[in-house]
C-alpha cells in the first residue's frame, strides 16, 4: 500500500511539474492532458494532503453555531449563525474573501462529528461544492465526489479540467438526462466539443421540468458552433415556455437569457476586435438578482480589462473573476466556457461584454 501511495505521488507530482513548465513557455493556461493514472494520482495525492494555504487561515466561526450540524435546517426562519447549512450558504458562498476560511471550517466540522455517518456525508458534501465552486480546486473536488460515491456533472467537470475526457465522458455517459436548472450536463459535453451528445440529451431531457433549462442550453451549444439559426429556435423554445406559477423564478432566468441571445446574435455573428475602437465602454443587462454591469477596456485593439462594475448577485462563486479574465484571455466573448455552478451570472457577464464592445465599434 505504501509503495502504491508513493508511486501515485509521484506521478501526480510529474503532472503537475509538466502542466507548470508549460505555462511558463508559452504564457498561457492551457488546460492540461493526463493519463486516467494520473487524474488519479493527482486527486488521491491532493485530497491526502492540505491545500497550500491552510495554515496561513485562521479557523473561525461564530460561537452560536451548531456544530452537530443537524439536519433539515430549520424552515420557519433563516438562521445563519445558529445552523451550519446556512452558515455556509448565506455567509461563506457569499463572501469571496472567507471561501478559504469556509473550507476549513467544513473539515473542522466532519472532524469533530467523524462518528456521525450523516454528518461526515453533509461535510464532505459541502467539501464537494467548496473545492469545485469556490476555489476551483478540481482535484480535491474530485477527490470528496469519489469519497462519496457520486458521479455527477460536478465529478465529469473536475475529469475534464484536470485533462481527461474520457473520464469525464463516462460519467456522463451515466447521466441520460438533465434535470438541472440551466442545462448544466448539456453545456458541459458542449464545452467538451461534442455538440451531437449535448443535442441528444437535451432532446431527451425537453418537458422534464418547466424551466426551460433543456432548450436554453442546447441553443447555447448550438451558438458555440456557430449554428445560429438553429440556436435561435432553440432559444424560441424557451420564450415560448408558460408556467402555470407567476414566480417561476428559474424560467424567467432562462427566458432572460434567450431573449439577450436572440438580440446578441448578430453580436456573435459580427464581432471583429479590429473594428473596436481604444477605450473603455459600459452595459448591464439582467443577471440573476438585478442588472449587472461590465466596463471594457480596449487598447490598440485588444482587450485589456473586463470588470464588473455593479451587481447585485449574491451567489456567484467565482464567476466575477473567472469569466471576465477568460474573455481578457481569449480575447474574445463567443466560446469562452461559463463559469460552473453560477451559469446565469457568468452568462450575463459574457452579454454584457459583448454589448459593450458593440459601443466601441467604430460608425456605432
């Protein structure tokens, strides 16, 4: 057993010296190419051992808390500093700068509960979603799926980002259909360029809830390859959507984002950096809480700066940073992954800078 962990370690560690040395050539990050025995190695070295930062966070939390983190949370009344769940909801996901502290706090917590089965399985749960949504550690994150025995659009996700495809392809080749709320399994085979099996289970997973989540993603996959006009018919299907409940708040989100792509559309088709003047140009358009606004900054013809000037988004994980510098680095909006896990507001980053750039073009 021994010898096995050793030589996991080291070629977790040949991984990851190879992806460094290659950044450090070509000065991009480029996501990296492994073997299944490195994925493996890689999420069983990282998940074994303590993130870089862990001694430099304090271990802090409000004394009210409940550490026996009971579960159902209370109903009647939203008690973040008395119910853990709620704790981590409202003011970890919230908060950027306790993300790290957050993550602790949840190890301190399954630590001190190890012989509760319910709870370790509540605390290695939330280490799931704190690794994968707000730091983006895809090993670690990969490593607490597997503790759980889950293989999910999260777990295919972190396979993809640490450089195997096949990988994740078989774990979602597991998952027929997708019932998530923005067309999360979808977009990711999308993302993975396989854009007949993202169609396939979005044909599949039409009319399985009233949201429109099947149509929106498949006319975002479609879009990404350049079938516009087959997009926008996807994106009709959407607005075509009525629900019975006035406060169908995910399908107003969906219906948002089609009817901007719909109208962007011409944005995607058109869009030429060369023809974009130097400057800095402003535009909000709807997010998940409220209007969102971008300022972009272009110099001698190239995006400099993309940053979110005003927001009233509360659970945006790590999309405000993350997507702005994908477009800086692909100097372009069309094709830049959304940021998982906060789909609407990643999405309402990428419309905005697109309608920015639009005020910067020269005759606009």
């Amino acid at each position: 057993m021994e010898q096995s962990r050793y030589w996991l370690g080291v070629l977790a560690f040949m991984a990851v010296g190879w992806d460094q040395g290659f950044a450090a050539e070509t000065g991009v990050a480029e996501r990296p190419v492994r073997s299944r025995v490195e994925v493996l190695a890689l999420v069983e070295t990282a998940g074994t051992t303590r993130p870089d930062w862990w001694d430099s966070v304090p271990l802090e939390y409000p004394a009210t808390l409940d550490l026996k983190f009971p579960h159902p949370p209370p109903t009647k009344d939203w008690r973040a500093h008395e119910n853990v769940g709620q704790y981590m909801w409202s003011v970890i996901n919230e908060n950027p700068a306790r993300y790290r502290q957050g993550t602790k706090f949840m190890h301190f917590v399954m630590k001190l509960n190890e012989k509760d089965p319910g709870v370790v399985r509540r605390c290695q749960e939330q280490l799931a979603h704190c690794y994968h949504d707000l730091l983006q550690d895809w090993a670690r994150a990969a490593y607490w799926k597997q503790k759980l025995g889950v293989r999910d659009v999260t777990l295919a996700h972190c396979y993809w980002m640490l450089g195997n495809k096949a990988m994740a392809a078989e774990v979602l080749d597991g998952i027929q259909y997708d019932y998530s709320r923005y067309g999360e399994v979808i977009k990711l085979w999308a993302d993975m360029g396989e854009l007949e099996r993202a169609l396939a289970v979005a044909q599949r997973s039409e009319g399985l809830a009233n949201w429109g989540a099947a149509a929106r993603a498949a006319g975002d996959a479609l879009r990404k390859f350049g079938r516009y006009d087959e997009a926008i018919l996807s994106f009709r299907k959407v607005l075509a959507i009525e629900s019975p409940n006035p406060d169908n708040l995910i399908l107003k989100h969906n219906q948002d984002h089609a009817r901007m792509a719909i109208q962007d559309l011409q944005l995607y088709e058109t869009f030429d950096l060369l023809k974009v003047v130097d400057g800095s140009f402003e535009a909000g358009v709807p997010a998940y809480n409220g209007e969102l606004v971008v300022r972009v900054t272009v110099e001698s013809h190239r995006i400099s700066d993309v940053t979110v000037v005003k927001h009233s988004e509360k659970q945006f994980y790590s999309s405000l940073t993350d997507m702005p510098a994908k477009i800086v680095e692909a100097q372009d909006f069309r094709g830049v992954d959304a940021t998982t896990g906060a789909t609407v507001t990643a999405e309402a980053i990428k419309s905005a800078t697109a309608r920015a750039l639009r005020r910067g073009r020269k005759g606009e």
